[in-house]
C-alpha cells in the first residue's frame, strides 16, 4: 500500500514539473486566455510553493513526503532529491543539488517575467476599448 503511494506521489511530482516547464509557452497563447490564466495561477503557485518549500525544508516538500512514504514501505530510501533521481533514471546523469537549484531558479524567473507579460497584454485590450468606448460616448453625447 504504501509503495503504491510512493509511486502515485512521484508520479504526480514528476507530471506537475513537466506540465509547469512544458506550459510556459501558454502564457503566450492570445486564443486561449481562460487558459492563460489558469497556467498563470498554476505556475505562480507551482513557483512559490517549491520556493518556500525549498527555504523551509532544504528541497522541495514532496520530495520530503515520498521519503517517509517509501520508508514506510520498507523499501530502501534515496536521499536524493526528486530531480536528481529523475534526471539520473532518464539521462544517465546525476546534476549537483546547486546546479538544479540554480536552473529552478531561473525557471522561477521564467515565470515570472511570462506571467507579467501576459498580464499586462491582457490589460491592453481592455484599456484601449475603454478609451475607445469613451471617445464614442463623448462623441455622441457632443453631437444632437
């Protein structure tokens, strides 16, 4: 039972990094703005909580959860953050714990800059059809 949790656990860890790493470029997307904005909320929030997990507990907070988990399981527990795992099992390379904190960062920042971008053209539209609706609202009203 509790190895089954383990793996449901890393198995979302893993889909939530790649869908934040793979939907960045949704924050661009001018057709689909619902969701641009739900990307946006995920992302953000995505960003913050592996920050301050990582300010708290020294590595991200589910990485921390699977541990105990698969411990409970009997199984033999890696120390290993969840990236390093991840990226030996797919690569055959294991990165340094700084080298995925600095790339997480800047993943961070990625985001952010994204996020403020398609907030403010999400902003323009409807600034400039305000100004237009109200030249055309005081142009009527000038005009019998």
């Amino acid at each position: 039972m509790f190895a089954l949790l383990a793996a449901t656990i890393d198995a979302f860890h893993a889909l939530a990094m790649v869908l934040w790493i793979v939907g960045l470029p949704l924050l661009f997307a001018r057709k689909h703005p619902r969701l641009r904005r739900a990307f946006a909320a995920y992302a953000i929030a995505f960003a913050l909580l592996s920050q301050l997990s990582r300010f708290v507990l020294g590595e991200c907070f589910l990485t921390t959860l699977v541990r105990s988990v698969w411990a409970h399981a009997g199984a033999v527990t890696n120390d290993e953050w969840f990236t390093v795992r991840a990226s030996k099992a797919i690569f055959g390379v294991a990165p340094s714990h700084r080298a995925v904190s600095i790339v997480s960062e800047l993943l961070v920042v990625a985001t952010a800059a994204s996020v403020f971008v398609s907030l403010r053209r999400d902003r323009r539209p409807t600034q400039a059809l305000r100004a237009e609706m109200g030249k055309t609202v005081e142009g009527a009203s000038s005009h019998p």
